[in-house]
C-alpha cells in the first residue's frame, strides 16, 4: 500500500464550491490512512481552524494552504512549510481580499511574485494546460513548484498523464498527484452540484457541463489511487506534505503594548489603575471580602499574563467616559472585582456573589472575554478611536460565519430544484423558529404541500444536508482583534460589507480556540436613552445624575414594576415579562436579576419558571439534597436559572472539575447547533449516581442543563442588565417626561413606536405637546409645564420624512431671527416644497402669523 497526502482539497469554507466540512475532511482523511491532508479554500484560511482542531484529534498531519484563481492566467495552490511562509500566505490572502468588494478578490501574477515568500506551489494545468502558464510557473516557482495531475475520472488518464509529464520534462517540472477535493464522501455530490448551480444562478437542470462530469473528487482509498496514478506520483505528495511542517499552535498573539506608561510594566500600571479605582469605587473603604477577591484575581491575571487585555478594555471605556458616552460591561466580566474597579462594569462586587470562574480559569487558560455595551447613536465614534490608534493594519472585526438554517436551505434547494417562487414563500414560510434547526414534515403538510412526493422529497433531502453548512462570512456586531503587529501576519482580513470595515477570516470560536483577543464593542440603546434622559434632567433642574447615585430599593419603582407599568423600561418592556411581573413581583434588585434571566427560552424549556414561581408563591422552606446543593440554590429557591449554578452543580454533586464544568458550558450553548451534550449526560448522571443523588434528581438536572441549549442567561449578565432596568424604571417613575423625551430622541430602540411612548407618557400625566417651528429643537426637549413638571417638546426629528439637515435648517433659520411668515422661512431655511409639505402636514407652521394650516 503505498502512501499518499492529499494536497489540494476544498472545504465548504470555499462558499458554494466544497460541499464537506473541514472536519469531515480531516475524520475521513484519517479514517482512509493518509500520510496528511491539506485545506486549501480558494483565497481563504476561514475553516483552518476547525480542520486543525480536527487534526489534533485524529492524529492526522494538517498542512495549511489556499489555492488561487489568478486574473492573468493560471490557477495555482500554495502551501505554507513554516511559520514565515504562512505569513506570506495570510498576506497575499489578504492583498487579493481587499483588492476586490465583499466576498470577491483579485490577484495576478505579479502578486505571487513578489508575495508568496517560500511557500511550495502546484500548479493546476485544468484540461488544456497553457505552456505558457506553465513556463511562467517553472519560472517563479523553480525548485519549489510542481505540476498537479488530478485524474478524476473525466476520461482516460493515460492521455492526460502522459501529456503533463512531457509538459514537466520539457519546462523542467516534477509532476504530483492530487485530487481537486470537494467532499469527504461520493455521497456529497448532490450537494455539490446544487451549489455549483447556486454559485452559477441556475437550476440543476440548466446547469448542464457547468457541474462536473464526475464524483470523483472525493476523498478516495489508496487502493483506489494506486489504480489511478504512478505509485511515485503519490509518494511525491508525502514528500511535500513532510517538508511543510507549520502548526498553528506556532503562532504567538501579542498584546497592543503602547498602554504601559515608561517606567511600569503591565501588571505594575494595572495594579496602580485598580487601586486607583478601590478609591473612587469605596471611598469610605473597600469590604475586606472584595480585597481578598482583587488579590486573588490580580494574581491569576498576572500569572496568566493578562494585564494587557484588561489595560486595552480600560482604554477604550475611559476614552467612551472622556467624551461622556455612557458604557458598561456585560457578560461573564461582571463576575470581576477587577473590571469594576476599572470602570468596565457596574456590578459592586461586594453585593453579589458570582463565579470568577466563569470569567477567568487557571485550567482554561484563555483570555477573557469582555463585552462592553456602548451608547448604540455614538458607538461609531468608539469605532473610529481603535481605529485611530491601532490602524487598520492592526486592528479588525471579527467574522461571523453564517450557516445554513431551515429557511434559507428551503430557498436556495427550492431554487435549484426549480420550484417558483410563490412554492418557495409558501415552504419557507412554513418553518417556525421553535421547530429549531431542523425541517419538520409535518410544517409542509400544514402548509398545503405533500412530503411524500417525490420532488418534496428531493428538497428535504437536499436541505438536510444543507443546514449547518457555511454560506458566507459575515461581520461580528462589534468584536474586534487588536494587535501588536500587522494582523495579516497571524490572519487573513478582507473587506466588509460596510464601507470602512475590514475584518478577518475568523469567528469569535476561532479566535478562541488559538488564544486571540477580542474585544466586543457592541451598542445598545437604551443606554443612550439613559444618557439623553440624565442631560435633560440636568438642563431643566440643573441636577447631575450619575446611574450609581440613583437610591437604591425604592419602593415606588418596585410598586410600578408590580404593576407591570413598564413601556419603555429595559429589558422588561416585553408582553412576556410584563405577564410575568405581576406573578415574580420583584421586590429587590436580586428578584430583578432573576426577573431578567427567568423570561428566556432556556428556564422555559428547561421546566424552571413554574417550580421557581410555586415556590416563591408557597414560601416555607426548600428540601435540598445536601448541603453543597444548597449553597448553589439557595438563592433561586432550589431552581438552577443561571448557567454558573449549572456549572457550580456539575462540580459539586457529579465530581466534575473546573475545565470540566466550563466544557459543559460551552456544549450548553452550541448543543443545538452541534449536538455533543451526550459524553456529559452519561458522566453528569454516573457522578451524581456515586454521590448518593437520585436518578430522579440527575434526569432533572439534565433535562434543565438541555434547556440552556435554547439560550438561558449566566448571572452576571444578569446583573449587569438587572442595573439598567433599575435604573430606567427609577427614571420612567420619577422622571416620566425627560425618560420619554429621552426614548423619543434614542429612537431606533426597544418594542414600541413614538406613538405608542407618547400616548404612554400621557397616561402617567406628562403633558406633550406638538411640533412648532417656532418652539421645536430638532429633538425632543423640556419646556415648564402649565403645573409646573415638565412638558415634553415634540422635536422637528418626530417628523416622518423630514430630513436631519432641513430640521437643522429651521432651527438655524429661527435662532437668527423672528419668522412672521412662511416666506421668512423658505428665505432663511432655504426649505424645498417637499420639506414645506411635511412640516405643514404635521402642524408645525400653525403658529406661523396670516398662515393657518391644518395637520393632515
């Protein structure tokens, strides 16, 4: 049996081309004997990752490569041997991707001339090899460039064989085989083809020779290739993958290091911004529980080397609260005594008791993840500073790949089935979002269509092996990588969607599994309106609000949240939350905690909400199995709502360890997606069976560990959030007319419309009167009210249709000077009809003197 590598193969990461998971791939490579496997994605190293984790579990050698179609002329693959050669690789990956729009690149000769460094190269001559390619090939890639023979089963391989060796002897060449893969089994073709087709705009019927005339380009036996190709062929392709022998695990991630000040080092300059911030957060004293905490985190941060992540998070929030943008961290940083202190977050440590664990671990060894949540109207300026300061060289967004679910598999097999469009809508349409990531029969059949026959069975099939399949990389909502040197050396970035964006062929999985940092600089709306709200109070009373000077426990909030009086507040605004208010009837901040985790897919499929609320309704005490559980439940009345309670659980009642738990966490949330949860139901149950717990007791466990797959919250996102409903329920409650006008201005946000929040504004007395053009900002304002609270102002930017510059254009034209007419305002606004129009139909030129309009 003679050895072979496989040393071009595509990916499903080469979108609409490979029809194979990378980890397919590499299973099957390994499961057939091979001596190696290469993924080489055209102009992409987006599935690297996922193969090289593969790789390491099957034991297989990865060589990492990308094959290139080039403008000028020839096809070729490039293979990187060491660490310098992969640079080059992710380099001219990058110079192709960024020459061309979203999803496209370009490339020519010259470009592998002068970028390819020392990677090896095969040429891939197609059926009628060009001499002159091939000449120019020989040329640049002496000594390092072999011809590819890819025989699969197009014809006879005799002729093309004998035709590319005397190609080789002529221009001085070795010859190797290669297979031209795109799926990691025969049975992938249909799939293969559909995409083929989808790539090309055509059904499968018209597709015609654009598919290819084969199956062949599957991972085959070696006895299979022995019959195929010279056995020195194929022990060349061993040769070659033994001289490329680059890791991933080789690259080292540095930390952007301009953030130590001279004369400290980054644990020095952290330790000093911390106790700087002990100062400011506790200035009658820091609780001896919380600097034990800080000890023990800086520590762990320091033994992990993490300074200059929590220093890079630090710059960009003291930069946001610098230009007075209202941010605040969420997620697992919460958990962190050491964010607070930084500013990153608001949960006061000494109030809570969350898992550091959850944030950092000794056994994980990762970087953390921080999310920071910033004003969603100014998070551009944030954008532009990290831009400004690192470069777009060095800094970058993160991918998000985007895979096939039931909807979108309906439309694209649909299409290339040669369904209408109108059978399309229907079978798309009939998929629900609880059914999950799957396609329910009994959906068609509701819809009117037959899942028996055959041209139905034809696009389940199709779509079953679609879903989950990537369809193309898309932009993260906010996680950028940020590094020391050019990011093109570690990963490829291309270009965007959005105009100024770059990002890299990575997601946030990815990013992790290798140990890059990433922070989220994500928006969200509701702290604008925090914001907004805050500066209005201050430009009517004069008094400077801050969200943690606001009282704590106020009843009248806790009355009106009861009452489920809660339009407008964060999180708990929802016709489901508002239903479940009045039954929770959170009196303290920690029943809001609750309040905002409990209303989620996750505790409802995990049959959590209803054993909370009969237990919180029945009072008394809780039965607990032991001691250890106890300490876990208590808080939630004997019902794990949190993932930190599942993980503290698994450690204490099955024996689980720390890395353990934390693995158990990450199948939680991706089971739906990727299934894996098994290997720890059998372990979960064995644990607790031998700790003397009833399998009654480990089946519930289990099946609530299962809800969290439907997405269930970690207690210190909770929290996090927990603050802002406070927060915007203690405005909306003492504060109804600047909370509204603040809403009305954070406008895109939340579930209601303007209408809606001024109708609601007027139930609890706020008078709100019309748009005026002579008394109307281009925002919403404060006047003094006929009783003396504040009156809401309708500002010009209310107006559907009038556009930001014609509102700043009344304004300007009204500041300079008294309007007696509407001719004084088309002379000093230099309005056009169509803005004249808007603001008549609205009734904003009633007041004008000789002009009465009436408001359509």
């Amino acid at each position: 049996m003679v050895d072979y590598a496989e040393l071009h193969c595509l990916s499903n990461f080469s979108f609409l081309r490979g029809a194979s998971h990378p980890q397919e791939l590499v299973a099957r490579a390994a499961e057939l004997g091979y001596a190696a496997l290469a993924i080489t994605d055209e102009c992409s190293l987006a599935g690297i990752v996922r193969a090289w984790e593969a790789a390491k579990t099957h034991g297989l050698h990865l060589v990492v490569g990308s094959e290139f179609r080039l403008a000028d002329g020839p096809s070729v693959v490039l293979l990187a041997r060491n660490r310098e050669d992969y640079a080059s690789l992710c380099g001219l990956i990058t110079r192709g991707r960024r020459a061309a729009g979203k999803g496209g690149y370009h490339l020519e000769r010259a470009d592998l001339e002068q970028h390819s460094g020392g990677c090896l190269a095969l040429w891939l001559p197609g059926a009628q090899p060009d001499t002159s390619e091939a000449d120019w090939f020989a040329r640049w890639f002496a000594g390092r460039g072999w011809i590819a023979v890819e025989l699969t089963g197009d014809g006879d391989p005799r002729r093309p064989l004998a035709q590319l060796a005397a190609l080789g002897e002529r221009c001085g060449l070795p010859l190797v085989a290669a297979g031209d893969v795109h799926m990691h089994r025969r049975e992938r073709r249909i799939l293969q083809d559909a995409f083929t087709a989808l790539r090309h705009r055509c059904s499968l019927a018209a597709a015609g020779r654009l598919l290819f005339a084969s199956g062949e380009r599957h991972l085959r036996a070696r006895e299979v290739l022995m019959r195929w190709y010279p056995a020195a062929l194929m022990a060349e392709s061993v040769r070659i993958a033994r001289a490329c022998h680059f890791r991933l695990d080789e690259l080292r991630y540095t930390y952007p290091g301009e953030l130590v000040p001279a004369g400290h080092t980054p644990t020095s300059w952290l330790r000093r911004l911390v106790q700087q911030g002990v100062a400011w957060r506790w200035p009658q004293g820091v609780p001896e529980r919380v600097c034990e905490q800080l000890d023990d985190e800086l520590a762990l941060i320091e033994a992990l080397s993490f300074e200059p992540y929590f220093l890079t998070v630090h710059d960009l929030v003291a930069f946001a609260r610098g230009r007075g943008i209202l941010c605040q961290g969420r997620g697992s940083a919460a958990n962190s005594a050491v964010c607070f202190c930084l500013g990153i977050t608001e949960v006061d440590p000494a109030h809570s008791r969350l898992l550091f664990e959850r944030f950092i671990s000794r056994e994980r060894g990762e970087p953390p993840d921080i999310d920071v949540d910033f004003e969603h109207q100014r998070r551009e300026e944030v954008i532009q500073y990290i831009y400004a300061k690192y470069g777009r060289e060095r800094a970058a967004l993160a991918a998000t790949v985007i895979t096939y679910g039931p909807r979108s598999a309906i439309r694209d097999a649909g299409r290339v089935l040669g369904f209408s469009a109108a059978q399309i809508d229907a079978l798309a349409g009939s998929m629900q979002w609880w059914d999950g990531r799957q396609v329910r029969p009994e959906r068609l059949h509701e819809a009117g269509f037959d899942p028996q026959a055959p041209a139905l069975r034809r696009l389940l099939y199709l779509v079953s092996e679609m879903l989950g399949c990537p369809r193309h990389l898309s932009q993260h909502v906010g996680g950028f990588v940020i590094s020391e040197v050019s990011l093109d050396q570690l990963v490829p970035v291309e270009n965007a969607a959005m105009a100024e964006r770059t990002i890299i062929q990575w997601d946030k999985d990815d990013l992790q599994t290798l140990g890059l940092l990433k922070v989220d600089v994500l928006s969200l709306g509701m702290l604008s309106a925090i914001r907004r709200t805050f500066d209005l109070i201050r430009g009517y009373r004069g008094k400077r609000w801050q969200m943690a000077e606001l009282p704590a426990d106020d009843p009248a909030v806790y009355d009106m949240i009861c009452r489920a009086d809660t339009v407008g507040v964060f999180q708990i605004e929802s016709r489901a939350q508002m239903a479940m208010l009045p039954r929770l009837r959170p009196r303290c901040f920690y029943d809001l905690v609750i309040e905002v985790a409990i209303v989620r897919p996750g505790p409802i499929q995990g049959d959590m909400v209803h054993p909370y609320l009969r237990q919180r309704a029945r009072g008394g005490p809780v039965v607990y199995p032991d001691e250890a559980v106890r300490a876990v439940l208590e808080r939630t009345l004997g019902i794990p709502i949190f993932q930190e309670q599942v993980m503290e659980l698994a450690v204490v009642a099955a024996g689980f360890s720390r890395d353990e738990a934390d693995s158990l966490r990450r199948a939680m949330a991706a089971w739906r997606r990727r299934g894996g949860l098994e290997p720890f139901e059998h372990k979960l149950r064995a644990g607790m069976r031998a700790n003397g717990y009833s399998e009654e007791y480990a089946a519930r466990l289990y099946r609530q560990i299962c809800g969290f797959g439907e997405y269930g919250f970690p207690e210190s996102h909770a929290a996090s959030f927990a603050l802002l409903v406070y927060v915007s329920a203690w405005l909306k409650c003492h504060e109804p007319a600047a909370f509204c006008a603040a809403l009305l201005n954070s406008q895109p946000m939340g579930f209601y419309a303007p209408a809606q929040l001024v109708q609601d504004a007027r139930r609890h007395g706020v008078e709100v009167r019309p748009v005026d053009v002579l008394h109307s900002e281009v925002e919403c304002t404060l006047e003094a009210g006929a009783d003396g609270a504040p009156a809401v102002r309708l500002g010009l930017s209310r107006i559907k249709g009038l556009s930001t510059q014609a509102a700043m254009q009344v304004v300007a034209a009204r500041d300079g000077g008294a309007l007696s007419s509407m001719a004084d305002l088309v002379c000093r606004a230099g309005l056009e009809q169509r803005d004249l129009s808007r603001l008549a139909g609205a009734g904003a030129l009633a007041q004008l003197s000789g002009h009465r309009h009436q408001a359509r």
